[in-house]
C-alpha cells in the first residue's frame, strides 16, 4: 500500500498545483455586494462598480415564474405578461453558494436566481439603456 501511494502522490501533488477553481472562465464572485436604495450595488474583484435598479433586476428575473420555462422543443410556457415593476424595491439578497444571488423584492418575488454573468449581463444593458 506505502509503495503505491509514493507513486500517486507526484500525481495527486500535479493536479493540486494545477487545480483552477474557475475552469469554464466564470465570473467570480463580487468582493462586495449591498442594496443601495433602489439599486443592487456591485463591487468586482477588478475594481469595476456596478449599480442595477431594482425594477430592472425584477423585470428581467431569470426564473420560471417571470421568464417562462423551455421545453425539450425550445417552446416556452409560462412567465409573465407583467411588465411595470417601476414601484418594486429590492429588500434583501441571499447568496446561493459562490456563484449567484436570490434577490427579494418588494412585490413578493423571490424565485430567480441571478449568476454573476446574469447580473454582470444586466448591469451591462441596464448602463446601456440609461444611457440611451
């Protein structure tokens, strides 16, 4: 047993040194995040800030009750017609393991889950949009 574990060990010791805990290039978790107002602030390890209203984070929810869900044929069902979320107000965040938020709003909704590429999307069309 001794002898077989001196030749895993060069092995087991190669992959350690060789581990990346962000293989498919995803997004890292923000170093800070808080609710601002009506905005969900974002403070990214490479010093960019993100600020992203809270009716725009609501209207564009990633779950199944807002979106609708795909099925094996691409054919969504579900979702929601609604569209003004202008008076819904963020209340609170939960973080879901390192790699999203479940926000609360104001209006009930708390099923959507928001990956840091979803809300690094957001954030990018949501300056666009104010811009425009």
């Amino acid at each position: 047993m001794v002898r077989n574990l001196r030749i895993l060990l060069p092995q087991a010791t190669a992959w350690i040194l060789s581990y990346n805990p962000n293989p498919l290039g995803h997004l890292q978790a923000p170093k800070e995040i808080a609710v601002v107002g009506k905005y969900l602030a974002l403070a990214w390890e490479s010093g960019e800030e993100c600020f992203i209203e809270g009716s725009y984070l609501r209207l564009h929810s990633p779950s199944a009750e807002q979106a609708g869900e795909k099925d094996i044929f691409g054919r969504i069902s579900g979702g929601s017609a609604e569209s003004d979320f202008s008076k819904v107000r963020i209340l609170d965040f939960v973080r879901i393991g390192n790699y999203a938020l479940r926000l609360r709003f104001s209006d009930g909704h708390n099923t959507g889950i928001y990956s840091w590429e979803i809300l690094k999307s957001l954030a990018d069309s949501f300056e666009s949009e104010k811009r425009a």
